[in-house]
C-alpha cells in the first residue's frame, strides 16, 4: 500500500477520534447540567447535542482534518523515511486519545494504572 493511502487512513482514524473525543467532552459537560434522570431531560439533552454539533459538524470536521494532517506531515518530516514518519507520528497521535478516551468516558487513568504494574 502506498504512503499517500496509508497517510489518508491514518488521516480519517485520527480525525474520527479527535471528533468523537470532542463530542464526548462536550456531552459529558452539557449532562452535568441535568441531574434529573427523567425523559424530559434525556430530550432536553439530546436536543442541546443536535444544536451544538449540526452546525459545528461541518467546521469541527474540516478544522480535525487540516490538524491531523498537518500533524502526520510533520512527523514524516522529522523522521527521514515517510513510512518510519507516519507509523511513529500515528502511534503517538493513538496513544494520546487512548489515555484522553480512558479518562473522559470511562473515568480511568492510565498512568496510575501502569504504574500499579511496575
């Protein structure tokens, strides 16, 4: 498989989980607000969701791509070979929103985590 494939894949996963992070963030801060759990707020949030991200959609995705491929460029550029560049500049990019995930959405830390095992 070619470099620009691999660049463009690596592009989409990591833009789709920057995105999902972010909606992630969002929702569990606009939740906070409604501590009754009635169905009146489930709509209430759902509703809220809709009018935040319908318009944002458009410029979270484009803002999450430009990043993300600047960010993969620039690691191809520091390392001289644009695979070595791109597989290090990927890893690096997942392991951040593998901690960020684990820490907003299911309330652990991996750091602590690790540290237990050592």
């Amino acid at each position: 498989m070619s470099t620009t494939k691999l660049t463009k894949y690596a592009t989409l996963i990591i833009s789709i989980l920057s995105a999902s992070l972010l909606n992630e963030y969002i929702v569990n801060y606009i939740n906070s607000y409604y501590k009754e759990r009635t169905l009146l707020s489930v709509l209430i949030g759902m509703l809220v969701t809709i009018a935040i991200f319908v318009p944002m959609f458009g410029m979270v995705r484009k803002w999450m791509n430009t990043a993300t491929k600047t960010y993969l460029k620039s690691t191809k550029k520091i390392a001289k070979r644009n695979l070595s560049g791109l597989f290090w500049g990927f890893a690096i990019a997942f392991a951040i929103l593998f901690v960020l995930f684990a820490k907003i959405r299911h309330h652990l830390d991996v750091f602590a985590i690790l540290k237990s095992y050592f």
